[in-house]
C-alpha cells in the first residue's frame, strides 16, 4: 500500500472442484474407517497367520509350498471354479428375461415384482437349504408330485444338481437388479425407431436391446461369480463328497485338522483368485471402452 499498511491477505476461496471433492472425501470417510476394520484388519490377521510357522510362530511360506503341491487344493480349486460357472450361467438365464419383463411393466407392477425379487433376501441362506433338503429330498414334495403323476423319483440333493439350485436361488436377485438398471438405461426412442424403420421385436432385442443391456450383464454376471466362490454352507447341506469348495476345504482344516494356517492359506489363494477375476473384468471392460471411443 502507498501509506505503508501491510495488505490483509485474502481469504483462499475453494474451486467448485475442490468443494465436491472435500464433501466427497467426508461422505465416504465412516463407510471407509468402517471396512478398515471389519475388513482390513481381520484380512491382514489372516495373512499374518497364513505366513507364520505353525509350531514356532515364526516367519514361514511353507503353508504355501504345501498348497501348492497339494493335489486337493487344485482339485477343490477346479470344482469351485465348475460350480461358480454353472450357477452363474444358470442364474443369467433365469434373471434376465425376469428383468425384461420387469422393465416393460408399469411402475407400479415393477416395484411389485422388484418386492417379490428381493424376498429370498429376507431369509437365512441356512433356512433356505433346510427348506430345500424339505422340498427337494427323496420324500420331498417334488418327487411326491412326480409320484402322484405315475413318474420316477429323481435326485435332486446331495449332489450338483441340488448346489447349483441352492446358489441359483440365491443369486438371482443380484442379477436381476443389475440387468433391470442397464436395461432402464436405454432410451425408448432406441427401440421404438428400430420398430418403426419395419425390425421385429426378435430384431429390435437381438440388436438394440441385448447390446445396450450387456455392461448390466457382464457387471452382474462378475459379481455373481465372484461371489460364488465364496459359497459355503449350500454346498455343505445340499452338496455330495464331489462338491467340496474351497470354503469348504477352509472349515475342514479349521474345525477338523486345527491347522489355522493352512486355512488362512487357502483363505488368500481364493481371495486373489476372485481379485483376478476382478481385474480381468475391469481390463476387459476398459479395452471395450477404449475401442469404443476408437470407433467414435
């Protein structure tokens, strides 16, 4: 100043951008302290124990070496992977054309289906494989049907048919709910234009609405998946001696082995195997993106 006052500095103003991303931070701060410790932590434990010697408590990979030289650990490892895939594929095949009939319904009559969709959510996966061993079993109420009808008895439990419908039954509503958002997503205008320049609805679905609808569906059908390899107790009460995942190999050396380590161990091989499924759906999904602002 020309009268030798010192000038007051002006108070820094934040950007817009700034703004949004401090009330971004401060939304997610309690969700993230949240999964720090009910998942980070109890994660971290696991690797430590799987990396500590079981006699001494020293540092040690050898519960590694031996998983990787065990014959039942890939043996359980390629069953997990079957199963996952089969009650993946059959959970696509009966979510999505439940989500498209749910999103040519009234908004009425969809929140309705959307309540009977989410339903299977509202009980205990442990009593819906009870309630399955009820209906399904050898004197269950499928086979009195086929019974009264004059038709053999089938096997539904114990085996991998009884799995995949225990999982199915479960994971349905996962993809019905991601399916139904990508196919809400598409303009109607789409559609209806392809009707109108003379498509059949077999023509407007096969190439307008499947392709528009396929991020819901490879999103959901990743999820289902990954989420399926963590299955534990409908292979346990629904499945035989051939259907043993590798939740599963994780209870045996907890409860009846008592070798913690090999049980973490096991723990982080199928953690990373569903992380590489992750990052192989994320590089899948950003080379089509690329490809796609290529072709723009």
């Amino acid at each position: 100043m020309g009268d030798g006052t010192p000038a007051t500095p002006k108070r820094r103003q934040l950007t817009l951008e700034q703004r949004h991303a401090l009330y971004t931070a401060l939304l997610i701060a309690p969700a993230t302290l949240f999964m720090l410790f009910v998942y980070a932590v109890p994660l971290a434990y696991v690797v430590s124990v799987s990396l500590a010697d079981k006699t001494t408590g020293a540092f040690s990979i050898g519960s590694y070496q031996q998983v990787a030289t065990s014959s039942l650990f890939y043996k359980v490892t390629w069953t997990t992977l079957q199963i996952s895939a089969l009650a993946t594929i059959t959970s696509l095949l009966l979510a999505y054309p439940i989500a498209l009939y749910m999103n040519y319904q009234s908004a009425r009559v969809r929140a309705f289906l959307m309540l009977l969709v989410l339903v299977p959510f509202w009980t205990s996966i442990l009593v819906k494989s009870y309630a399955f061993t009820v209906i399904f079993g050898q004197a269950g109420v499928v086979n009195q049907l086929l019974g009264l009808v004059g038709l053999p008895s089938v096997k539904l439990l114990f085996n991998r048919v009884g799995v995949i419908i225990g999982m199915t039954h479960y994971l349905v509503p996962f993809l019905v709910l991601t399916i139904l958002t990508s196919l809400r997503s598409i303009p109607p205008d789409l559609p209806r234009a392809a009707s109108i320049m003379g498509a059949s609805k077999l023509v407007v679905f096969r190439r307008v609405v499947l392709p528009l609808s396929m991020p819901g569906v490879i999103a959901g059908s990743a999820l289902v998946f990954i989420l399926s390899l963590g299955f534990y107790v409908v292979p346990a009460l629904l499945g035989g001696r051939q259907d043993v995942m590798l939740a599963n190999l994780v209870e045996f050396y907890l409860r009846e082995a008592l070798n913690w380590q090999m049980a973490s161990t096991i723990a982080v091989m199928l953690l990373l195997t569903a992380a590489l499924f992750v990052a192989l759906l994320f590089k899948t999904r950003a080379g089509a993106a690329l490809a796609g602002e290529q072709r723009a």
